[in-house]
C-alpha cells in the first residue's frame, strides 16, 4: 500500500517535481553544514554536484511550464471578484515570466546559448518568483479578511436577535478582543483546509538560509503528501446579503 | 493551448517528449556530422542529447516501483499466455530501470567507481528481453486474431467454399507455399488493419528493437538509423498517449 501510495504520487508531474526539488534543497543544506568541516571537499563537491545535475534535470522537465502559467492566468481573468481576479492573473502571467527566464537559464546551463549573462536572468527570475507570490499572499489575505468579516456578522445578528440580556453580554465579551479574534481566526481557517494550505505554503518562503529553503521545502512536500491534490479553486463571489 | 495543458500534466507525456527530442537530437547530429557541418555545431547537438538522456534518468528515478506494481497486476490476468508474458516484460523492465538508476549515480558522480560499460551492457541485456517478451504477446495475438478471422471466413456460405477450393488447389502443387504465404500475409494485414492498437504495439517494438541490438552490438546499424528509431517509437508512444484508445490493453 506504501508503494501504490508512492507511485500514485510520482505519476502526477507535481509529485516527482516536488521530490526531486525536496532532494535538491537537502543537497544544498547538507553541503552549506558539511563545507564547514575540515577534510571533507570531496563529499561536499559530490553533493553540490548532484544538486547541479538535479537542478538541471528539473528545470529540463518545466519546459513548457509558461503555457501552463499563460492559460491558468486565461481562466482567472473570468473571475467574478475583483481582488482576486486581479491578484491571480498578476501572479500568474509574473509565474510565466518565470517561466521563461527558467528556460532561458536552461539553454545556457545546456550548452545550446552560452552567451547568456545567467545572473542578470537569475536575478529577473526571483524577481518574478517573488512578486507571484506576494500576489498569491494578498488574495489569501483577502479571502480570509471577508471571511472573517462575514463570520462577525453572523455573531452579531445572532446577538441582536437573542432575547437573554445576560448571554448577549456573554456574546459580546466572546466576539471583542483579540482573543475573540483569533477564535474566529481559527474557526474560519479549520472549514477552509485548502485557504489554510495555500496561505501556509506562501508564507514558508524564506529562502536565503539554506536550512530554511530545506525545511521550506520538506514542509510543502509533507503538504502535500498529505493533502493529495489540493488545489484552492477560485472563489466565488463574497455573499452580499446575510441570512 | 488547453489541449497541450492536459496533455503535459502527464508527467509520462513530457517524459515521451524528451524522449522524442533526446532520440531527435541523435538524428540530428549524425545527419549533420555526414553532411559536413561545423564540429563545433556537431558537438552542442551531442551535448544537448546527453543533457537529455541524463535528465530523462534523474526522471526515471523510482521507476522500478511502477514497473513492479504492474507486475503485481499482472499476474491477475486470466489468460496464461499473457499472464506470463506481461509480468515477465514488467519485471524485465524492472531491472531495466534499476540499472538505468544506477547509471544515472555513476553518472551524477554520486557513485564514480560505477562500470559505465558493464551497467549499461546490463540495462540494456534487460530492456531487450522485455522488448522480446513484448513482441512474442503481440505475436500471441496476432495468431489468436488470424486464427478467429480464419474460422470467421469459414463460418460464411459461398465465399468459404470458394476459399476452400483455392485453399485445395494451393495445397496441390509446387506454388503452393508461395500461394499460402500469400494468404496467410493477406490475413495478418487484414487483423493489423482492423486492430490499430496491435499495429501500434507491434510497431513500436520493431522501432524500439533496434537501439538495444545496436548498443549491445548485436546488430550494428548507423546512427541515424537508431535515432530514427527511437524517434518513431517515441512519437507512437506519444499517440497512444494522445488517444488513450490506441493503447493496448491489458
């Protein structure tokens, strides 16, 4: 059963990616801690080695990733809510300039374009990394703030419509303060499990340390071992009339 | 460009690509290198075709356990014959892969004290007996098929008798092995046509023959003609991918 669940994982593109990306960054971690060690180069060039070649190879399987990024931002352009709407399609058509600039990477690492300055297409292609993901970050943010405050609503019409004087007190010290807050926080955020997944997955980018990057990356594997396929489809739009 | 998006979410249909473009690639250098072209355009066409062939086997990494999967699947099946022939193709391609990922240490510099020559000589020892394996079930039932379609044709009126008579006369005299390979061909091209997914099959494991005679010295061919090929059996791969009804089951 072990081994069904782990071809079932590797056959979908995202899964092999995910492993071979978990290994890369392990590589860098281990030889970021080992390169400190005395007498140790010959592992420590091995390793970056390998994480060169695994480099490599992923980036030879994303080809063809911009088309993927540019339809994806087709179909969030027909979103019906403004936020992320604009959010979603700015981040992806920002992933497909990834995209490209990765493939550009590509063709110098293989030999077939050596002329190319690969920092300056490095430093555009984090650029565009991050600026995707800042996107993805501020519609998360948005989908729970309306969240948020429909759930405050529903408080508080089931207060005013409450007879007992004394459980309506009770009622506003729950839904005041900070405690309150984030009770309802993570009441929201317990019925949305794929928010919960795509706002975790934002926020665990910190990748300039390389132990950071390798947790990051084991962390967002577990993720989705964990979660199979979920994706956070688009929402509809917030109600604007409360029951 | 939708198509292509739910075309490339296989990671076995990306994979057939590179396949594609590594086997291409090999075309391409040694039809460049006959007609003179620059060394140096010779050399970024090579290098490029082994940027590919290792990528594919860091891809390939794991691939053992698929192929043992479908072993265990196999051996479900109810006919004999293709029962043995398929969890003999799954578990020979097994080896094949773990060979492949063995290379693929060796090559990475994981492993530097890996015999390149030896393991490849293994891996692809095993990939031929699989495609051996492969080609003997599709032989089972092209026979199985001519065997119905014959019976079918005799099944029917006036037609049978007039096949019966020609049948008779073509076991009389001395052309009649040339008559009766002649029929037996007409049948064999009349179950290929009717049945696209055997002809696929059958096709793709004639093309894909070649590259593991050649490597392993058995059949020395030029390589163009191994790049061709592999290309061809990539492509018909990529149509069974395409149109999954082309695949041929089990």
């Amino acid at each position: 059963a072990a081994m069904e669940r782990f071809v079932d994982f590797t056959d979908r593109s995202q899964g092999r990616e995910r492993l071979l990306r978990a290994t890369q960054y392990t590589c860098m971690l281990l030889s970021y801690v080992i390169e400190r060690k005395a007498d140790k180069e010959e592992l420590v060039l091995k390793l970056k080695q390998l994480e060169a070649s695994m480099s490599s190879g992923r980036k030879m399987f994303r080809l063809g990733n911009t088309v993927h990024a540019l339809v994806a931002a087709r179909r969030t352009t027909q979103l019906p809510d403004v936020v992320p709407r604009v959010c979603l399609t700015a981040s992806n058509l920002t992933r497909a300039l990834y995209f490209v600039c990765d493939t550009v990477l590509w063709l110098k690492s293989v030999g077939l374009q050596p002329d190319i300055d690969a920092p300056k297409w490095r430093n555009w292609a984090t650029k565009c990394y991050y600026f995707s993901l800042l996107m993805n970050l501020a519609r998360d943010w948005y989908e729970v703030s309306w969240r948020l405050e429909h759930a405050v609503q529903k408080e508080k019409i089931k207060e005013n419509s409450s007879w007992d004087k004394r459980n309506q007190e009770l009622n506003c010290l729950k839904c005041d303060g900070l405690h309150g807050f984030f009770l309802l926080l993570f009441q929201i955020l317990k019925n949305h499990p794929p928010l919960v997944l795509d706002m975790v997955k934002n926020l665990l980018v910190l990748p300039d340390l390389p132990v950071i990057s390798a947790l990051h990356e084991h962390a967002l594997l577990t993720l989705d071992l964990w979660s199979g396929e979920c994706q956070l489809c688009p929402r509809a739009s917030a109600p604007s009339s409360f029951p | 460009m939708e198509p292509w998006v739910r075309f490339s979410a296989q990671s076995q249909a990306r994979e057939r690509l590179l396949r594609a473009a590594q086997y291409g690639c090999a075309l391409a250098g040694a039809a460049l290198q006959r007609n003179g072209a620059s060394a140096e355009v010779v050399a970024r066409v090579r290098q490029l075709e082994a940027h590919l062939s290792l990528g594919r086997k860091l891809l390939r990494l794991g691939g053992s356990a698929d192929a043992l999967e479908a072993a265990k699947r196999a051996i479900h099946l109810s006919d004999t014959v293709l029962r043995f022939c398929l969890t003999l193709s799954h578990l020979n391609r097994a080896m094949y892969l773990a060979c492949d990922n063995v290379l693929w240490a060796g090559k990475a510099g994981l492993a530097p004290a890996v015999d390149q020559e030896k393991w490849s000589q293994r891996s692809f020892r095993y990939y031929l007996f699989a495609l051996i394996v492969n080609l003997s079930r599709d032989a089972y039932e092209i026979r199985a098929l001519m065997e119905r379609e014959a019976g079918g044709q005799r099944a029917k009126g006036a037609e049978a008798g007039r096949q019966q008579q020609q049948r008779r006369r073509a076991e009389a005299g001395l052309q009649q092995l040339g008559l009766r390979l002649q029929l037996e061909l007409r049948l064999l091209l009349r179950v290929l046509r009717g049945n696209p997914p055997l002809l696929l099959d059958v096709l793709k494991n004639a093309c894909d023959l070649f590259i593991p005679l050649d490597k392993l010295g058995l059949y020395r061919s030029s390589p163009a003609f191994v790049g061709l090929c592999g290309l061809a059996s990539s492509v018909l791969s990529i149509l069974t991918i395409l149109h999954p009804w082309l695949k041929l089951k089990p």
